[in-house]
C-alpha cells in the first residue's frame, strides 16, 4: 500500500502537471531552436520571467554562460539565432 502511494505521488509530480506550466513562447524565426534547446535543461518560463530586463547584450552573455559555463549542449552555429529570437521577443523593447 505505501508503494503504491509512493509510486502515485511521483507520477502525479512528474507527470503532464509540470508540463502544462510551461508558456507558449512567442512566434517568430528561431522560436523551435529555443525550445528543442533551452527546454532540455529547464523551463521555459525563464523567458518571459527575465524578458523585461534583458538588453541583446544581456541575451547574448546569458546565452553564451548556458553554452560555455553549464556546458549546454547547442550547436554553435545556432547561437545567433536563438540570440536573435530572444532578443526580437523577449528584449526590453517588446
């Protein structure tokens, strides 16, 4: 009996409840590059949470500490776009 709670409580936990908090990004060129990318390590809802004080600059160094600190895994060559997608969206000026 108390494996059964125990096991009905973590899929209630990891089930489609934490799935469901996650927003829907904004359209626009590089939105999938963001989500296959910056949801593999956490939510998405740091997007629009930190967009009214990210500048490009500040997407940029955020971007780059993602890649180069906490060693996610994008493609270099993607960089720019999802850097240019946050910055269009979610920049200081939207």
């Amino acid at each position: 009996m108390r494996t059964a709670i125990i096991a009905c409580a973590l899929a209630l936990l990891s089930g489609s409840a934490a799935r469901a908090e996650e927003p829907e990004l904004r359209p626009g060129p590089g939105r999938e590059l963001v989500q296959a990318n910056c949801a593999a390590c956490h939510t998405l809802a740091y997007i629009p949470m930190n967009s009214p004080f990210l500048t490009e600059a500040q997407w940029t160094a955020e971007v780059n500490k993602m890649v180069g600190t906490f060693h996610a895994p994008v493609a270099h060559e993607d960089i720019p776009a999802i850097i240019a997608y946050l910055t269009a969206q979610y920049g200081p000026l939207r």
